[in-house]
C-alpha cells in the first residue's frame, strides 16, 4: 500500500521529490509536520547525506537509527548495488521504481516501531533538524519558530551545531 501511494506522490500534484514522497506516504504514522515535508527538497535529486536516494535517506529519518534503518539500507543495496542516487538514477527502473520500492521495505520495519513513543518523536525531530540544517539558506530558524521546539535534547543538539 505505502509502495502505490509514495509512488503516486512523486512527481505528483504536489510536485514531491523522491525524499518527499517516501515522507508523505509515511506521515500519518510518524506525525511529521507537513512543513518538514516541503522542506525535505534539500534531500532530493542526489542532494542527501552523502549523494544517499533521497528515497532511502527518507526512509531513514522515518526509521530512525538502528536495526530497521540499516536492515532497509541493506535490503536497497541489495536490490539495486549501490545507495547512492549517483549510481542508480540512471536505470531502467528510474526514480519512480526506488520510491515505490523503499516505502515497501521501509513498511515492514515500521510495525516495530512505536512511532508515539516520545523518545521516538524527539529523536525524529532531531534528524529532521539535521536534514534541514543541510539547507544552504537554512530554514532552521523558520522550522525552529514554527514547531516550538524546546527539549533540552533538541537544545543540546542545537548548542552542539
């Protein structure tokens, strides 16, 4: 279901990029802020962490550090030989088919998630800080303003940047 649906999403009526749309497929479960979607376009078209699919880094700050996220990690390298945007953009397959296939692997991690659980949510907003500090006209602030955010988890993070 999540595979048709990030599908749909890329390049869909809204326009959502590979990042983007493996976010919004997953947005009722994570409860992330549509703000933090739209602004996810600084992870797209090779722009992630390290030239990661944008599809694949999405994934990730879904998940969240760990057994998932690397199991999914390796289940996309499996299937496609690299994890790099780079080297895969390129196929027969296209972006389409790595949006729709990442939201499936990540869709069998996800059940062992409690994506509730305050832990998780703070966690979550801390990789969604880190994506959007990649911004160069860094929406940080604006996002910061907007969310409220003031755990001291979230403040120790920022001190340290």
């Amino acid at each position: 279901m999540k595979n048709k649906q990030a599908s749909d999403y890329f390049h869909g009526e809204d326009g959502y990029n590979c990042a983007q749309a493996v976010l919004k497929a997953f947005q009722p479960e994570s409860g992330m802020p549509e703000l933090v979607i739209r602004s996810a376009t600084v992870a797209g078209g090779g722009r992630a962490k390290g030239g990661t699919c944008g599809a694949l880094y999405a994934a990730q700050i879904v998940l969240g550090e760990g057994q998932h996220s690397a199991q999914v990690a390796n289940e996309f390298l499996t299937a496609f030989g690299s994890t790099l945007c780079s080297d895969i953009k390129q196929s027969e397959g296209g972006c389409r088919h790595f949006v729709g296939k990442t939201a499936e692997f990540t869709e069998r991690h996800l059940d062992n998630i409690n994506t509730q659980n305050d832990d998780y949510v703070k966690a979550r907003e801390i990789r969604e800080i880190d994506m959007l500090s990649q911004e160069k006209n860094n929406l940080f602030p604006l996002y910061l303003a907007i969310k409220k955010v003031t755990s001291k988890v979230t403040f120790c993070y920022l001190k340290l940047k």
